[in-house]
C-alpha cells in the first residue's frame, strides 16, 4: 500500500544521500592517495563502501517498482483461487 511505497522511498533517499556523502569520501581518498598520504586500504573500502550503497540503491528501487505495481502476482493468484 501507500505507506510501503512511502518507506521505500524515504529509504531510497536515505542512500541516495550515503552515496552522495560515500562519493565526496571517495574522492577525498583518491586525492589523499595521489600525495601518499593515506593506505590503499581506505580507499579500498571507500570503494567497497560506495558499491555496497549503489547496489541498496538498486534493490530499493526494484522494491518500489514492485511496490507500485496494482496487483502482486500472488495477490492475482490468491484472488484467481477464490474464485474456483
């Protein structure tokens, strides 16, 4: 219903915004990188960080679509099981 679609959003904004904050580190590092200042392994995990953020990201909008759809398949399904 509305507020499932309504969570799903708030949430999608919620890792929009951690990409936003991942990328700006991740930047940060690689410039960090290039005077030598910092291990690799910052930004390896700033990385990793970052990938693990778009892939919710992903999942959260799929979650949406699916959300938004008018009838799930086994809404269909359970309603065409009561009508036999």
């Amino acid at each position: 219903g509305p507020t499932e679609i309504d969570a799903i959003e708030s949430q999608i904004k919620q890792v929009q915004d951690r990409i936003a904050f991942l990328k700006k580190d991740n930047e940060r590092y690689k410039l960090l990188i290039q005077k030598s200042a910092i291990e690799h392994q910052r930004y390896d995990q700033s990385n990793q960080d970052l990938a693990i953020a778009q892939n919710q990201l992903k999942e959260l909008q799929a979650n949406l679509s699916t959300a938004k759809l008018p009838a799930r398949a086994d809404e269909i399904q359970a309603a065409a099981a009561n009508l036999t």
